[in-house]
C-alpha cells in the first residue's frame, strides 16, 4: 500500500497524548471520519492523517502514538520523536503541536507537555475532561495555566465536541505565531553538558550528510543522547558502524554522566526530577484542591471492581455477558447474512448458464467471500464490547486483574481480552492487541491467539463430535463424553497457546520482562459515538484490507477444484444416464406419482457427477498426491483434499467434504438434516484400496485437534500481516501452526489406533 | 531502608529514591515516582499482584517486583 504524504502547501499539525486522554476522540472530532491510515516502514506503528480546513487554511493532522514520554528506547518510539522533529520526509516538517492533557490528571500530564515544549515547535494545548476534574473538586485556572505555560490552553471535552471550534480558532492564531523554546527545566550543569555535546558532535554531524542533512543535531537529540543509558539512541543517531568517532563519542557520554552524578544531577534521574519539579512551578496558583480529597463515583466503582471477591465475581461475570452476547446476539445477523449470500449464489446460478463464469461467480466470489462475511456480525460485536471497555476505563482494569496469571506464561495482563477475544474470532483479537506497547509482548500475543478455539471451529467440532463420539455419560450423568472431548479441544488450544507463548519469550522474542508500571484511569461512562465510531473504524479496516485478498484466495481454491473441467471424461461415464433421467422427468405429468423418486435420483446424479469432476481436478489430484503425507495421520485423499480448500476459512472443511461424499454444494452444517446426511456418508465412507471404513474415532479426533491447532484462516493472516507490518509474521504463524497440527493429530492418531477399543 | 513493595494496604510513605538505571526505573520516574512525592498503596489485584498506588492525584498500578525498585520512608 502506498503511505500517504503531505503536500507542503499545507500546514501539518501534530497530535500527541498520554494514553487514556481522549486523543482518538479529538482526532476524529478534528478531521472526521476520512482518514487516512497506514504504517510507517519498518515499525509497527500505526500512521494516522486526517485533514481540516483552518480558515481556508488546508491542514494535515497526524495522530501520533499514545505515550507518557518522549523518550525513544526503540523504533517504534522513535517514530514520535522523529516526526515532531520533522525528520521523516513521509509526513514532512511539522506546522504546529496539539498536545492534550487529561485536566484530571494535569501533574502527570504535564511531563510530556514539558518534553513537547522543548522542541521548540509552535504548541496549543488541549484541556480534556475538565468535567472529571470537577467531579473530583478540582477547579483549574486556564487562564493562568496558558500563561504560566506561555502557549495557548482550550478548554475541550472531545466526546462532546465542545470546544473544537475554539481549538481550531487556537491553532489558526498559532500557524502565524514564533515558537518560543522555553527556559529549560534542567539544572544549569546538565544544560552545560548539552551544549558541549552538541558542539562536540557538530563537525561529526556534517560528516555524516546521512543522518542530519549536514545540520547539527537537534538539542532535544542531544538532551536525549546524554539521558538515554540503554545505548538505542547511540547507535541510532550515530551509527552502528565504527568510525574514528565513535569510541570519543561514547567515551565523552560516560565521561560527561560521571560528571553529572558528582554534581548530584545523575542520569536518567535528572530528567525526572526537573521536569516535575518545573510542572510543580507551572501548577502554581492554577489548581485549587478541595481540603479533603473526594471520593468520586469512580473511587466506589474501582474498590468494588478490584476488591478481591466482588472484582473477581464482577469481571468473570463481565466477560461471559460479552462472551454470550457475542454469540447469541450476532447469531440472527449471521443466519440472515448466510441466507443471502445463498439466496443470491442461487439467483446468480439461475440466471446464468452453466459453465466456467458461473462457477467462478456462485463458487468461488459468493461463497468465499460470504464465507468469511458470515463472520462479520461477530466481529463487530466484538469490536463493540472491546470498545465499551476501552472507553469507560475497563480495559486497564481487566490487565491489571489478570497480570499475575499471564505473567506466569511470560506475558501481560494487558494480553488477557486479546486473547480472550481470540475465542470468539481471531481478527478482533490480533487487532486488539494494538494496546499492548512492548513490541515483543505484542508479537507473542499475535503470534498464539489463533491457538484459541474461535467460532469457525466450532461446526468442524460439533459435527465431527456428534457423528463419531459416542453418547456416554460418567460420574452419574453429571459428565456427558461428548461435552468433555469439546472442552478439551477447547483447553488444548489454551494449553498450546500457553507453552508456545512461553517458548517464543524465551527464543524468538526473548528480552526483560516489560514493566507493567501504567496508569489506571478513571471510570466514565462510555460515549456511544465514539464506541460506535471505533466499531465501525476497524470493521471497515478489516472487510477492506481482508476483502481483496480474500477474494483471491477463494478465487484461487475454486479454480484448483473446478479445473481442469475435464467435460469428456466425466460426460461419457455419468452425462448419458443423468440425460436419460432428465428425459424422463420432462416427459411426467407434475403431478405424476414416481416423480418425487426420480427427482432424487437426478440429484444424486448430479451431486456424483460433481464429485467426479472434484476428482480429478487440481485440489482431487493434490489430495492424493499429498495422501501418503496425511496416511499417518489416518487420512485417506479425500480428507485431505477438503482440508486444502478449507484454507481460506476452516469451517468451508464441512461444506467441501460434502461436496467430496456426493451431498452436493449447498450443505448447511448449521442444520440438524444436513449434519445426520454428512455424518451418514462419513461414516460410509471407505479407503479406495482396502475398502476399510475410513472414519472412526481416532480419525475424527486427529481431524478435529488439526483444526484446533492449525492457521486455516485467511483472513486471520491478513489481519497478522496488517498489524505486523511485514509478511514475516503471518508465514511464521502459518508454519508453526501446520506443523503443530500435523504433529498432533498424527500423536492422536497413532495413540488413538493403540489403545483398547473404546 | 523500606521498599514500597513492603507497604501494607491503605498505609503511605514518601519515595526517597528509585533504585538501578535501566528502563524500569527510567518508567517509574517518568510515571511521577520521584524522590519526595507521597504515594499511597490503595490496594491489590484479586491475585495478589500487582499493586494499585495513588500518587500525584491518579491511580497507578505497579508489579510486587517492580514496586521493590522504590526505597520509600513511610509515613
């Protein structure tokens, strides 16, 4: 996809933010909802542009990472900071910076403003939630705040849309303004410093046209050089190579850090304590605290919402709402949306001849497209709830309650409604985990959601279940076998997902644990257009970038089962009895009494002549071709053949195999009818050598823990490969699951063929 | 000296200083746990960690061995 840039005949501002500040809500109240989103090359970092109209003025927005800080330790951090210096050509340099502060939380806030300030860029600040601050008693002096901080202070509530118009009259009256770099809130000693690094690494800089364009390197850089003790600054801005420079330049940081510490300004401590110190100063006379602090709504809710029985209760409560919900409410969505997609396969059958054309549209355009479609009601229930919780405050809260039982399998709290979400459908989950801001962390979380046993599972499990598993009960009826084998595919994919995640942090993604230090934000009720806008945000993102690739990969599975449409072959074998009971049937009355007979037999007809023409097409031969491979598995060809095309989405493995036994194409797995039929001639079905039964219950249990474990689901890729950035990930994904599935079905299998006889 | 991670429920104390120099302090410095402010342990996950702390008039949450990096003289 080609990244949007910025013309420069428009100004461009900047927005940045703590997390939990309502930066979305301001973005989308600023620039609407045409956005434009991308990602920046090489990171995983989300790039986001809107535009406005200034006064005529014509105006970019670009909507920069959540973050406490200013202070880049890796690539994704460092996006932030580049771009507020203007030193990525893709969004050009920057006009003016919106920074918005939580007025609830202002000390805290604050410190980033003081990094933004620094910068040396035009800035107006954003005041939001100035009606939780006055909930909680605080009375704050905007006034006093704009000039003790000598930008322009707006007083908004973003969910509401006040104060936008003032905001934009603000940043108007700022394009035409100086930027005035304010006096620095670090002791003189650490100011010294700075200035001699600076001076010392000028001639260096012109060396290197690469880095800089031959300009010394920007003072907030420095600043950062001498604070950042980690060493990513270092050989970002200097190089990883090592020049004559390099070892002065590494000597004369630690030489100057000593220095520091003699003088009682250690780094990094010193950045701290002077910018806090400097927002105390600012805070002066602006923030009128009431005597004693008032307990808000917000302090009961969070005592009962964390209090150790009641919290526990209330979020396992929470999370099966959501989960029932999720089910029960997008069930009629999906039934409807599956009745007209059939509806419409059949209209488009109809009114076409028969033929290569209308395959392709019937089979593989409407089909798998609208196999993947079926699942959208869910993900946009999904996508609703994740966005209640994030809105009114949950979220954190639920990390928080979860931390210490992921930490366990090396991960967050903030892993856990990703991948709980996981079990519904993948793709809300994977995008979910944009909270999660350790990249590592975030890879782990992707790269094992799929493991949970999502809803396209599901009618692969029940239907395999109900047809082989027998109906027996233990401990007194309280336990049904069937209930038990579908728990535990359940908790084999919980358990898969937990030992992958732990050996992925300790390889592939290994590195410290990421500190679990985050703000807990207060409850709010949340606002319904900004949860029903961040709904529709990511459904659209999902159908649109899923959509096309999708569509090809139906495409590509229908044309591997249609071709080659060897006519002859199959004509000459089945064509002339099919001819002859089409004859018959033209030739009886209507009401004629053998008609209902023949009819069937016509069906059964065309449904093996169907069957045929699968055969010996590409997927029929691949399936046999791959045969002697999914053998161990207890697999015959045909098995096989329909895991194939059930590549794009893994409950088409039903309809596929019903097409293979001769059911013809328009099975419904979700009907009690078409489920006894499938499992009729599963259960008839028998090895093209031996004439041996085919199924029993090591095969359908080895199916069934290859589709608990494998990456059947295109979409689920796209969406990794989306959010990753890079086509790195969703191959991994892909290979890693396969052979886990291969793996674990043929341990199934090859158990299940030596035990005693159930 | 006493550690943050030591503080029972409900008791409070004044950071005196942040332990090591690495990415987790560099974290609880900027999140506001700076020497001389006052902080207040409200409470803890139903798991027993992490921690729920209030300081500068907003709620943090820090784990055990994290809150372990704060030396504090309560109060």
């Amino acid at each position: 996809m080609k990244s949007p840039t910025i013309a420069r005949s428009t100004i461009t501002v900047a927005l940045i933010g703590n997390p939990n500040t309502g930066k979305s809500t301001l973005f989308t109240a600023l620039a609407g909802v045409r956005q434009r989103v991308g990602n920046y090359p090489g990171v995983t970092v989300e790039k986001k542009l809107g535009s406005l109209h200034l006064s005529g003025q014509a105006c970019q927005v670009v909507d920069l990472p959540g973050t406490y800080s200013l202070a880049p330790r890796s690539p994704d951090e460092m996006v932030a900071v580049d771009v507020l210096l203007g030193r990525r050509a893709d969004v050009g340099p920057i006009d003016i910076v919106l920074s918005i502060v939580d007025a609830s939380n202002l000390e805290r806030n604050l410190y980033l403003v003081s990094q933004v300030l620094e910068l040396g860029v035009p800035t107006v600040v954003a005041l939001n939630m100035v009606d939780i601050a006055r909930a909680r008693g605080l009375a704050i002096d905007v006034e006093r705040l704009s000039t003790q901080l000598n930008v322009p202070v707006v007083e908004v509530q973003a969910n509401r849309h006040r104060g936008i118009a003032e905001l934009k009259a603000a940043l108007v009256a700022a394009i035409s303004s100086n930027s005035a770099v304010p006096e620095s809130p670090f002791p003189t000693e650490f100011q010294r410093e700075v200035t001699h690094l600076q001076s010392a690494l000028a001639p260096r800089m012109r060396d290197e046209e690469s880095t800089c364009g031959g300009e010394a390197m920007p003072r907030y850089l420095v600043e950062r050089l001498l604070l950042d003790t980690s060493g990513y600054l270092q050989s970002e801005l200097l190089g990883n190579h090592h020049s004559p420079g390099e070892a002065d330049v590494a000597a004369e940081l630690k030489a100057a850090r000593g220095r520091l510490a003699a003088a009682g300004s250690p780094v990094p401590a010193v950045e701290a304590q002077a910018r806090y110190a400097w927002v105390a100063q600012v805070l002066k006379g602006v923030i009128a605290r009431p005597a004693e602090r008032v307990t808000t709504r917000s302090d009961r809710i969070d005592r009962i919402l964390t209090n150790k029985f009641w919290g526990t209760l209330l979020f396992v409560l929470a999370m099966l709402l959501v989960f029932s919900s999720v089910f029960v409410a997008a069930e009629p969505a999906m039934k409807a949306i599956d009745a007209v997609i059939g509806k419409l396969g059949q209209a488009v059958g109809a009114a076409m001849s028969e033929g290569p054309l209308e395959s392709l549209l019937v089979d593989g355009v409407i089909g798998g497209v609208g196999s993947v479609l079926v699942f959208l009601p869910q993900i946009l229930m999904l996508f609703f709830f994740l966005a209640i919780l994030e809105d009114c405050g949950y979220m954190a809260r639920a990390a928080y309650l979860m931390d210490k039982l992921m930490v366990r399998v090396g991960l967050s709290g903030k892993s856990f409604i990703p991948l709980l979400s996981s079990f519904a459908c993948a793709i809300p989950g994977v995008m979910a985990t944009r909270v999660i801001e350790n990249r590592r962390d975030r890879l782990t979380t992707i790269l094992v959601a799929p493991l949970m046993s999502c809803s396209a599972r599901l009618p692969v499990y029940t239907v395999l279940i109900g047809a082989f598993i027998p109906r027996r009960t233990f401990a007194g009826g309280l336990l049904q076998l069937q209930g038990v084998t579908l728990f535990t595919l359940y908790l084999l994919g919980i358990v898969t997902a937990a030992l992958v995640a732990l050996v992925l942090k300790k390889t592939l993604l290994r590195g410290p644990t990421p500190p679990f230090v985050m703000e807990l934000p207060s409850y709010k009720w949340p606002s319904p257009s900004t949860v029903l806008y961040r709904m529709g945000e990511r459904g659209w993102s999902f159908v649109r970038r899923a959509g096309t690739l999708i569509l090809a990969v139906s495409v590509i599975v229908w044309a591997a089962s249609y071709y080659p449409h060897n006519a002859e072959v199959v004509e000459e074998n089945l064509g002339p009895e099919r001819d002859a009971l089409t004859a018959r049937l033209v030739q009886l009355d209507t009401g004629a009494a053998e008609r209902a007979g023949l009819e069937d037999q016509k069906a059964d007809m065309d449904h093996a002549i169907a069957a045929a023409y699968q055969r010996q097409s590409i997927l029929g031969r691949m399936g046999r071709t791959i045969e002697p491979a999914v053998r161990p598995l207890g697999w015959d060809w045909r098995i096989g053949c329909a895991v194939i095309a059930s590549f794009p989405a893994r409950e088409v493995v039903m309809g596929a195999l019903g097409v293979i036994y001769n059911l013809g194409k328009g099975l419904d797995v979700g009907d009690q009818t078409d489920q006894d039929r499938l499992a009729a001639r599963m259960h008839a079905a028998r090895w093209d050598d031996s004439q041996a039964l085919v199924y029993n219950i090591p095969v359908a249990l080895s199916i069934m823990v290859f589709f608990a474990l494998c990456a059947q689901c295109a979409s689920t890729l796209v969406v990794i490969r989306r959010e990753t950035n890079s086509w790195r990930w969703p191959a991994f994904t892909f290979i890693y699951m396969t052979a886990l599935a291969y793996l674990g079905a043929l341990v199934t299998y090859q158990v299940g063929m030596r035990l005693p006889p159930f | 000296m006493k550690l943050l991670a030591d503080l029972s429920v409900g008791s409070r104390a004044r950071v005196h200083s942040i332990l090591g120099a690495d990415e987790l302090s560099v974290r609880l410095l900027e999140m506001g746990l700076t020497p001389g402010v006052e902080v207040a342990v409200v409470g803890t996950a139903p798991l027993g960690d992490p921690l729920e702390l209030e300081l500068r008039g907003y709620r943090l949450s820090v784990r055990r061995t994290e809150a372990a990096r704060v030396q504090i003289e309560p109060l």
